[in-house]
C-alpha cells in the first residue's frame, strides 16, 4: 500500500497595493513638508463620472478604521480598505505638463478609462 502525499501549490506572492514613482514621493514628501504638515493622504475609490469609478484622494489627521497604512520612500499613506481591489498592483506618478499637473494613477486592473479621463472601470 503506497501513500501519496499531496503538496498545496507554492503561492504566488501578491504585488505591493500601491507603490509610489520617485516623482510621487517628492511631491508627497513637499506636501508634508508644507501645506499638510501632520497630515495623511488617503486614497480611495468613488462611484462618479462615465465610466463608473474614480480615484478620490483626501488629507486626513490619522488612519480611519477602515483605511490600509502603506509605505513607500519612507512615506505613509492611506488606502481605504473599500477601494483595494481595485488598486492592487497600481502606481501613483506625479506629472507636470504645459497646463496641468497631478497625481496620476497607473493601475493594471483597469479595462477602459472614459473620455476625458477622469473615471475608469475595471
């Protein structure tokens, strides 16, 4: 009588919720420094615009019950624990163009984005 033992397939590791550009994490770092000294930048998700979802980020005190504390560049920020699904494997990029600059989000789970760019869905 032979016995076989069964190993549970190794798991694949998830990729960080979200990571931060060096671009990013100077601006955020600057934003800390001045205009929201001892404040936090929390990231979530709403429901508006076109195509359904959009990335809404607030400054807030300190961590809401429901928010993930993720750093990156030795920067805390938030992310409300509603909206990680849709984040997980996105980067947030700082742009700076002839007439507008911003935050930025670079999220692989999206499938459209609509026209004007300000809602996405997945």
């Amino acid at each position: 009588m032979s016995q076989s033992i069964s190993t549970a397939p190794p798991r694949r590791a998830l990729p960080p919720l979200l990571s931060l550009t060096d671009a990013a994490a100077e601006r955020l770092r600057h934003l800390y420094a001045t205009a929201h000294t001892g404040q936090l930048l929390r990231v979530s998700v709403t429901t508006r615009g076109c195509s359904g979802q959009a990335y809404d980020m607030t400054f807030v005190d300190k961590p809401g019950e429901g928010d993930e504390i993720i750093r990156d560049h030795d920067l805390t920020l938030l992310i409300d624990r509603k909206a990680t699904l849709f984040l997980i494997g996105s980067q947030m990029d700082y742009r700076m163009g002839d007439l507008e600059a911003g935050f930025v989000f670079i999220n692989p789970n999206e499938k459209g984005r609509c026209g004007c760019g300000e809602s996405f869905h997945v």
